[in-house]
C-alpha cells in the first residue's frame, strides 16, 4: 500500500480551493435566519467530473439537475449549493426551481448551464425560497483564497458543529498534483449516499470516464463505510471535478500513477468520511469498527457496519459501558457468514471475547472508552476478509437536535 510519505504529503493550509484554477465562496442570503447559505465553487475551465448519489429512491430536485450534467455532459464548470431547505418533495415547482439555480449561476459566470451543478439540503418538502437564492446567486464572487473556501465550507453546513476539510499533493508525471475537498455531514448519514455532500477538487488531467472509476473503486471503502443514525436521505452526493491544469498526462488505469492517484483521492476521501462520522449530531466520540478474519471483504463491510450502526453499541459508548455482549449480538444479526465458536473481539487493545467466550477484563476497558476516540477489533477466523465502518456515539443531544429540527 502507498504510505504518505511515499506518494503524497497533506497540505496544512487545506482548502478545496487549492487545485490550481478553483475559486470559491460562501455567503448568507437569507434561506436561513443567520448563518450562511449560499455557496459556489467555480473551475478556471470546464472541468471532468464524477458522481456517487443517495440510493434512496426519493431524490431531491438538485440530484436530477447535478446527475445530468455528471451523466451527460460529462464536464462541470461550477457547483451552486444552498442550505437549510433541501428542495425535494417539491414536485413540479421544485424541478423548475432547480434548473433555475442552474442558470442563473451559469448567467453569472458567462458559461453554459449544462456545466453548473446544483446541490441543496435541509428540511424535506419545504419549497425553495428563490427570491433571496437568485438575489444571492448575483452577490458571489469566489475567489482562489483560503477565506473563500472556508466560507465555502460554513455555508454548505446544517447541523455541523465544524467545517470539514482536507487535502494533500502527489507527483503524476514529475507534476504537482493536488487533490482536495470539503463535505458536510452530522444526521441522517448511512452513505450509499446519504445525507452528505462531499465536493472534491483536483488538477489533475483526467477524463470523466476514469475519474468515476476512480470514485467507484473508493467509495464502498471511505464513504459507505460510515453511519451516524441508519438513516438514507434524498439529496446528498459526492463530486468530484478535475480540471486538468497540472498538466500532467492524461490519466488512465494503464498510467504508471494511476495508483497513486487513486490512493490520494481515498485518503482524501477517507478524512472527510471520518470527519462526518466524527460529528455525528451530538456526538462526543469517534467509534472505529474494524473486522478481519471475514469470508471475504464485503462480509467484513457488512459487518463492521452493522455493529457501529448498533444503537445499543452506540450507547454503551456514550456511556463508557464495556458491554461486549451488544458486540457479539450485532455480529450475529449481520446476516453474515460466521463460527460464534471462534469470535474474539478486542476493545482497543484488551481483549474481551477469545472463541467465543469471555476473557476476564480489567476496569481499565471502561478507561479506555471514554477516550474521544474508541476502537473495537473482530476476528472471525473464517477467511481473509477485511473491512472497517466508522461511526459515532448516541447521545441525548441528538435526540433533542432531531427532536426539534424544523423548529
């Protein structure tokens, strides 16, 4: 596997404005009673572009206008995103609404609107509130600097506690190379895509086709691979964009980088993945979940996920419990192949469960969990499958937020 010190090196200053030629903004527009909710990210150029949208089969009016230009036009130039109204279950309104945003954006900036994708989010079946959108939409200027970017990232936000961002550079071709991105993320997460955005820009010259399969290939792994509540909502996404202007060689899978390229744009992925995980609504702790030993590498997924998805998992960590019993439950709930004979599960680094029995453990366990962040290791000795699922804890606040989101 690549190491970063090997192939890439995580840029302190770290912007999803930092590819060379991406500009970005944030603004307050009127959506939301105070905080900004509005933003745009630009391309200097038409960029290539890649996708990954909500199973759910309710889908917001944002996703059909956004699948059309990743689908179809196949190159995007600009992103218009909004927060605190999510403009689906909108019906006919919604639509027109959305393709609006479209092309009032592609009017600003003198471009196509075929090239300007559109993202919203916020509360369900509440129609967009368009005159201060498109009075907005006249007021952004993106600009190639980190304030940019950070209001970027603050306006995109709902029930975040923090922006979220990352990004590193590599070497493709003797070029500098820079991948980078930004998402929000805190309730109704369980990807496949769920209740998420994550924007992801890069410099790197690569056509649409390979950039999805760069995608495909590192989403069951880092996006998939997180849950917050089990819940699948209508709007969310990620894009990528590439604009090409590092100028390195056009990147396939026969390219002698392509690996590289394809590890950078995981661990870009991986961050923001844990970054959203990490703010689960009301969260006070990170869990990991990671599993070895599965019939092969979904099981282990499959797995991981249904056990950091467990809401008595959850909860035993919210409270410092050592509770292995709920572990060893949701391992066999699963629905996947397993030898409750032959389990042994570890919270960190004590083990708790050996061929599925238990290992008299030390209080220090309890110690152990009330770290910010908290690890559990399953073995199954079944095969060579791995995999690992990240989520967080359940806690009161999360109820009262949820409780009271509209309101």
């Amino acid at each position: 596997m690549l190491t970063e010190t090997m192939t890439m090196k995580r840029i302190t200053y770290k912007n999803i404005a930092s590819p060379k030629g991406f500009k970005a903004t944030g603004i307050h527009c009127g959506v939301k009673h105070k905080k900004k909710d509005l933003a745009l990210l630009t391309s200097e150029v038409p960029a290539s572009v890649a996708g990954v949208f909500t199973t759910n089969a309710v889908q917001g009016a944002p996703l059909i206008v956004t699948k059309e230009v990743v689908y179809t036009t196949q190159k995007m130039q600009a992103l218009i995103v909004n927060s605190g109204i999510a403009n689906s279950c909108t019906g006919k309104q919604g639509l027109i609404d959305a393709y609006t945003m479209q092309e009032k954006t592609a009017e600003k900036l003198g471009i196509n609107p075929n090239l300007v994708g559109v993202a919203s989010t916020g509360v369900i079946g509440e129609m967009m509130k368009m005159e201060p959108v498109l009075a907005g939409i006249k007021h952004l200027e993106p600009i190639d600097e980190l304030e940019g970017a950070i209001n970027f990232s603050q306006a995109i936000m709902t029930t975040d506690t923090v922006t979220k961002d990352t990004s590193y550079k590599t070497i493709i071709d003797g070029k500098e190379v820079i991948i980078a991105g930004t998402a929000k993320g805190s309730g109704m997460i369980e990807p496949n895509m769920a209740t998420m955005f994550a924007f992801i820009t890069t410099d790197a010259n690569i056509e649409s086709n390979h950039l999805q399969d760069a995608l495909k290939s590192i989403t069951d792994v880092t996006f998939n691979s997180i849950t917050v509540d089990g819940d699948t909502s209508t709007n969310d996404m990620v894009v990528v964009m590439a604009n090409g202007l590092a100028e390195n060689n056009s990147l396939t899978p026969l390219h002698p980088d392509w690996d590289n390229f394809v590890q950078t744009l995981h661990t870009v992925a991986l961050d923001l993945a844990k970054m959203i995980a990490k703010d689960g609504e009301g969260a006070t702790k990170l869990i990991e979940v990671e599993v070895k030993g599965a019939v092969n590498d979904e099981e282990a997924r499959k797995i991981a996920k249904t056990v950091v998805g467990s809401p008595l998992v959850k909860t035993a960590v919210f409270g410092s419990d050592a509770n292995w019993g709920r572990l060893i439950c949701a391992v066999g709930y699963s629905g996947a192949t397993i030898d409750p004979n032959a389990i042994k599960i570890s919270i960190g680094p004590t083990p708790v469960v050996e061929n599925g029995e238990p290992v008299p453990f030390s209080e220090e366990t309890m110690l152990y969990l009330k770290q910010a962040e908290v690890k559990f290791l399953i073995e199954l000795n079944q095969g060579e499958g791995q995999g690992t699922a990240w989520g967080c804890d359940l806690t009161y606040d999360y109820v009262q937020i949820n409780a009271t989101y509209r309101s």
